[in-house]
C-alpha cells in the first residue's frame, strides 16, 4: 500500500497542501499505529500529521474523501449478491424440469440429471479457472479493491493527463488485471452445453461488468486528484512568466498574486533592527559582564525595531503600462502585513494620489477606478514628477522607497531629471520597474537611458515572476 | 498503575473517556491528537479561536496521565533567559571573588607565568557549570525524571526568534547551552503549543508538530460540556442557553462568546434560580456572554427574534 499512499501525497500537493517529506514519513507512522480499518480515524489522524492550518485542513478533508473511497467494494459486494440470488432462483426451477423429464418418460435425459446431481450450492458448482474470476467470485472486496489498485500502479494510471485517455487507461488496467483470459473463458463456458458452465459463465459476466465500472470510477478518481493539481500547477507556472499584459485572460490570478504576497510577507514578517541607544537592558548587559568579572563591557539595548518600510509608488497607467500598474498595485496592497505604509500615485497626464481609493474600496474596484480617473490622456513624466514634487516631496524621507512604474516614453517632452533627481536624494531607494525590454530603453521617446542613471535600481518588469522578485529585492534591501 | 504504564495503555477510546471523567468533554478528533502524540512522541500544536479550552486540554492530560505540568506563557520579548536557562550571576560572582582569594594559595610555588597557568588549567572550570544553571520552564521539562506535560501557551505572541530557538527543543528534546553542551531530555515530556493565530507560524515549525483545530463546539458536544460543568443547571435551561449562545455565533458579532463564556453564563444563570430563558433575564446577564458594547447593543436590538427562534426551533 506505501506506492498507494505516496500518491495520496502527491495528490495533496497538488491540492495546495503543503506537505514536507519528514511529515509524509510521520504520516506513514501514524498510519502503521492507527491502521486502514477504521477511515474517519485515519482521516483525523492523518489530518493532524499533515494538514497544519485550518485551510490545509479543508483540502486534506476533501482530497482524502476522493482519493479513500471504500465504498466501492461494498457495490461489489452486492452486485455478487444479486447475481448468486438470481442463480438460486433458476436453480429452482432446474428441479421441476427433472420431474418433467420423468413423467414425459424422457428416462434418457432424467438420467443424466440424477448422475451428475444439481450440487446444492451455486458456489460449489461454478468454479473459474482464471485467476481474475476466482478473485471477483470469491467475493473479498478488499482483495478487489487492492487488485485494483495494483492495476492502476502498474499501468501508471496516476499519470492520466486528460479527460479522453480515461477509456484507454480503463483498458490497459482491465488487461493487466487478466480480462482476456476471463473473457475467453466466459466464452468457453458459454459454448459448452453444460448448464454448470453456462451458470458460471452468467456469474463472471455480471462480476466483470461490476469490475468494468468499479475500475471506470477509479480512473475518474485518479483524474480528479492526479490530473487536476497536474493542470493548475502548469496553469500557475504559466502565468508566473506570462507577459502581464495578457495576464487578464486567466481566472483566478488575484488569487495567486495573494499566494505570492503571502510568501513574501511570510519571508519577510518581523525583520528586526537592534538599536545602539535607547534603554540599557539591564539583564542582558550583566549576563555579559559575568567573565570580566562583571565590568560592563559590551553594553545592550533594550529598544528592537519592527523595519516597516514606507513605500510610494508612482505608476504610469496610460494605456502601454497599466496592465502592469494593476499587477503592481494589486502585489502592493495584498503585501499589507509587511508594508503596512503604501501611498500610490497614478498618472498619465498629470498626476493624484489614490491612496484612498485603495483604502475605500475593494481591490479590483480600486484599481479599476484609479484606471478610469488616470488612465486617459497622453503620458508626461516631467510633468508627473514636478507635480509629486509639489504634492509630497516634503513626505519622502530618508525610510521611503519609492518605485516608479513606467516605460519612460515621454513623447518627446521635458524629462525634469532634475526633479527625479531631487526624489531621489531624499529618499532612501528610488527603484525603475520598466514593462520594457532592456534593450528596448533609450530607442526612440524612451528617456529611460537618463532616468536610469539617478535610479538606485532599475528592472525589467512584465511577469509576476518578475513582480516576484522586484519586491523581494526591495523588501530584502531595506 | 505507574505512569509509564497507564501511558502504554492509552488507546483514543480510553482518553475519550478519561477526559470525560476528569470533566474535559472532547470529541475523537482531540482524543486521536493526544494517542498520536504520546505514541509518535511530538509535540501539539493547537489552534482555535480563543475559549475552546486549548489550555485547559493540556491542564486535562496532565492530570489523565498523572503528570506535572508545566507552563510557559510566550509574550513579545520573551528570550532564552526567561524561557530556557538563566545563570546565577550573584553566585556566579561570589565565586570569582572567592576564586581570587584563593588565587594566591594556589599558585603559591609555581614558577614563572607559563608554570602559574598550567596549574590554572589543572583547576577544573566550575564557572561555567550546571551549578550555577537556573532551570527555567523549557530546562525543567527536561530535566523532570518522570517526564512532564509542557504546555507552552500563544506561541503566536513570541518573536520569531524564539520560534527557531524552540525548533532544536521540539524535534530533538534537547536544548544547548553554548557554555556547556547539550542537555538531552531524562524522558520525553508530552507538548503542547497554543496558537489563537495572530500571526502565521513557521513552516519549520508546523512540520515538527501534530496540528490539531479545534473549532467551536456543535450544540450536541456543547449541552454535554454544560452538563458536565455546571450539572446544577436543568435540562430546559441548558439546551435553552446552548442555542442561544449557538445563534449569537452565527452572528455579525465583533467577539463570539466561548466556551468558558457559556459555562460562566451558565453558572450565573443557576445562581439566579433562573429555570427557563426570558427576555429581561438575558438582557440583565448578556455582558457576561458578550465584551464589547456594540455587540451587546446590537444583540439587545435582535433580542426578541432571536428568542422566539430558539423556541421554534424546540
């Protein structure tokens, strides 16, 4: 059952669930201790070994449901059930049919019957030859089911990809577990006269339909789980290195610029900044003083502080940008755990801060109005820094970042390097992120080659992956 | 029954109803937490919002498996000092005293510097040693011979330094002490770790621990654990207090009231001779189910509708 398990493994990865190999070799122990007979146990055992938040918890409950489904060997159960019902009801009537024979002086045929006698269990009677018979007859569903599965295992129906391979999956795992074999023999007891062997043969077709099923829905299964988590991992991954511009045709991608912000503010939660004045920590300084026989060398402080960077971003949202600037934003504001302090500004003609938007309203909202108000007329930098100058410079000190966003075409405007200039020496980092390619700065009303030279740091930006790494440099630098 | 015997015997089944005995209602999932930790020896980590009786599971296993417990409450700024070994620096600083005092008789015919510290080193190095070591909770738990319930509560309020700094703890049973070395555990203490979630913990440290959620109760679990605390209280009253507090959960409320909260009421209610919920009761006894002043207001303002509902759903 290991090769089992570890496929459930994999299944909860794929289902965002974050499981390290220590805790898949954990979850093993807690299985050998707690074991496969009781399943609401093993759910709740093994939901406590690898499920380690109340979301985990949720797609642990629901990829376990799927993936231990012991309810199919008891349909097994029952449908042999039937079938033998059935059998002992025709069996009934095989016995009038001897007393006919007798009173119609059809001595001959009579005969027959009494020398090979009606055993009186349909079990005794039918006995396969072929090993997959044997097994569907015998009734062990468990047997069944691990036949089943080993079936899957070896015919790799884990690695189903799409839906239309379910059929050729379901085949190969019916060949492996010998079909043809039984199938030859249905056939051979069909063709015999012998009414045992026409019993027997109606007996294994009805447990190979049932068979043919019970594998049909575990190939479903393994699509549901394998396939599935397959699928959004490579849609993810995709949509890490999509250019932004065409992010907007995928579902769900605010959902993974949270992931991604999540793993962010995670990386860098709490950094910590110990100060070399303020209040003496008495305690600490004496434990030091100790070995010099408590001369206070090596004073400590008391105060620790919380780095929590201000951030102002300015964004370009004319039409070229401002699919990047709603990823931009969007990163930002979901990153408020760790930057608690983000004024955004939005231009394209001329420049406001929308800050409040982002505080009034929700996020896609926000930013679908901050595009509205901006996002019409014909970009000028010049004219967006003089204004931030006006507007907030005396706000920039020497904790700010600020990141501008923008291609730096200026349609041939005044550039204002001086006022960039300013920003830049009152603030702690000014950082570029340019949906542009690298060699594509400086050609034609691009002004980036200039801007460049006053920018503390100066990206291409136009993937999350991208996105990514810009505010981790920007995180990890202050 | 020693205790390394009734820790043996443990089976989900028997701390079910060991709990119960000790009045600790729980359902199967907190009891297969408890089995998983004692056999696998790790440590718990629980969360749940506030009042579901996190700290008070680890009071409950103490006593089911006979044991100490001992108790490590985390706050911003708690550090090693506090936590795992503090030295006795009064007495740390006696002996240097003494030490040169008797510096004089010891070196007293040695030769020459090179000579004068040789023997130095010859005199063992006590300065750093257990004897000067004041055990603090983590050290305790270690050291107790006969193995000891840790219960170290709102892990969430520490710094994330002291996260890491438990992970050697959590993993290994060991902590070391720079000066000394590694102190390893005499036998392994059963831990818990609380978490109200304020703030998201380690990777490192999720995978090290069992986790186990404990959520609110279903109305069922809760009339039991009512019955159990406050067995004064009659049936009517009990199932009456139990929805009603079920309705409020299902609230837009700023603090949904807890457990603890429930037994509470409970208890007053039963002091008041109440037999049955009515209106102008409720209103009289809601600030001890609800703690902030909205809330209160605006369960005032619903109060009649959400009575009458409670009845029809009787």
């Amino acid at each position: 059952m290991d090769n089992t398990f570890v496929e459930f493994i994999h299944a909860l990865r794929g289902a965002d669930v974050r499981v390290s190999t220590a805790e898949a070799l954990d979850a093993m122990q807690v299985l050998q201790l707690v074991g496969y007979h009781n399943r609401s146990a093993l759910k709740l055992a093994l939901g406590q070994a690898l499920a380690k938040s109340e979301e985990e918890k949720h797609s642990f409950n629901a990829c376990f449901d799927h993936y231990f489904q012991f309810t199919s060997m008891d349909s097994l159960k029952e449908h042999t059930e039937t079938a033998l019902k059935e059998m002992e009801s025709q069996q009934s009537e095989q016995t009038p049919s001897l007393i006919s024979n007798i009173l119609s002086g059809d001595m001959l045929a009579a005969m027959s019957q009494i020398t090979n006698p009606q055993p009186s269990s349909p079990l005794e009677a039918a006995q396969s030859e072929t090993p997959l018979g044997q097994l569907l007859l015998s009734g062990d569903q468990a047997a069944a089911a691990m036949a089943i599965a080993s079936a899957g295992q070896s015919t790799n129906a884990s690695q189903i990809q799409v839906m239309t391979q379910k059929g050729l999956y379901g085949r190969r795992m019916m060949m492996a577990m010998g079909l043809e074999a039984m199938e030859e023999e249905i056939w051979q007891a069909e063709l015999s006269g012998n009414i045992n062997h026409q019993l027997l043969a109606q007996q294994l077709r009805s447990a190979r339909d049932v068979l043919r099923s019970e594998v049909k829905d575990y190939i479903e299964r393994q699509f549901v789980l394998q396939a599935k988590a397959k699928g959004k991992q490579l849609r993810q991954e995709t949509m890490m290195s999509v250019r932004l511009e065409h992010l907007r045709e995928f579902k769900d991608t605010q959902v993974l610029v949270r992931k991604l912000a999540k793993r962010l503010a995670k990386k860098h939660a709490q950094r910590k900044k110990v100060h070399n004045r303020g209040q003496l920590d008495v305690r600490s300084t004496l434990r030091l003083s100790i070995p010099h026989g408590g001369i206070m060398f090596n004073p400590q402080w008391r105060s620790k502080r919380t780095n929590r960077p201000k951030v102002f971003v300015i964004c370009d949202v004319s039409g070229s940008v401002s699919q990047v600037a709603r990823f931009l934003l969007m990163f930002l504001y979901s990153l408020a755990d760790v930057l608690p302090k983000v004024r955004a500004f939005a231009f394209s003609s001329q420049l406001g801060e929308v800050t409040e938007l982002f505080q009034q309203l929700e996020l896609d909202d926000a930013i679908d109005e901050t595009l509205d108000r901006y996002g019409n007329g014909s970009t000028n930098y010049g004219q967006a820094f003089l204004d931030f100058n006006d507007h907030c410079l005396r706000d920039v000190d020497s904790k700010t970042t600020v990141i501008i966003l923008g291609d730096a075409r200026n349609n041939y405007g005044d550039a204002e390097i001086e006022s960039l200039r300013e920003i830049k020496q009152r603030c702690h980092q000014l950082i570029w992120l340019n949906p542009e390619q690298r060699s594509r700065w400086g050609s034609g009303d691009s002004e980036m080659k200039r801007y460049h030279a006053h920018c503390t740091l100066a990206e291409v930006c136009n993937s999350l992956s991208h996105l990514e790494r810009a505010i981790d440099k920007l995180l990890i630098r202050q | 029954m020693s205790q390394a015997s009734i820790i043996e015997n443990l089976t989900p089944e028997s701390i079910q109803s060991g709990f119960a005995s000790l009045g600790y209602i729980c359902d199967e999932s907190i009891a297969m937490a408890i089995y998983l930790a004692v056999k696998l020896n790790k440590p718990i980590l629980v969360e749940g919002p506030p009042g579901v009786g996190k700290t008070e599971l680890a009071k409950a296993t103490a006593s089911l498996v006979d044991q100490s417990l001992i108790r490590l409450q985390c706050y911003e700024g708690l550090d090693e000092s506090k936590a795992l070994y503090e030295w006795k620096y009064g007495k740390q600083l006696l002996y240097t005293q003494v030490l040169k005092d008797k510096l004089g008789d010891l070196l007293k015919g040695a030769h020459g510097l090179s000579e004068s510290v040789e023997r130095l080193h010859e005199f063992g190095d006590i300065f750093y040693s257990e004897d000067f070591l004041e055990p603090r909770p983590l050290l305790q738990a270690l050291k107790e011979p006969n193995g000891t319930v840790l219960l170290i509560d709102e892990i969430d309020k520490s710094d994330h330094e002291f996260e890491s700094f438990l992970l050697e703890m959590l993993s290994d049973y060991q902590i070391s002490v720079p000066e000394i070395g590694t102190i390893k555990a005499n036998s392994t203490p059963i831990v818990f770790l609380t978490s109200n979630n304020t703030r998201e913990l380690s990777d490192a440290l999720k995978r090290r621990c069992l986790h186990l959620y404990i959520p609110f109760p279903d109305i069922k679990l809760e009339r039991k654990i009512i019955q159990s605390r406050v067995p004064e209280a009659p049936a009517d009253l009990r199932e009456q207090l139990v929805n009603f507090v079920h309705t409020l959960r299902d609230m837009d409320l700023k603090k949904h009231p807890a457990i603890s909260e429930t037994i509470d009421w409970a208890r007053a209610l039963v002091l008041l001779h109440a037999n049955s919920l009515d209106a102008a009761l409720v209103k009289n006894t809601l600030n001890l189910l609800l703690k902030h002043e909205e809330d209160i207001s605006q369960v005032k303002q619903e109060l009649t509708a959400v009575l009458n509902k409670n009845k029809a759903k009787r």
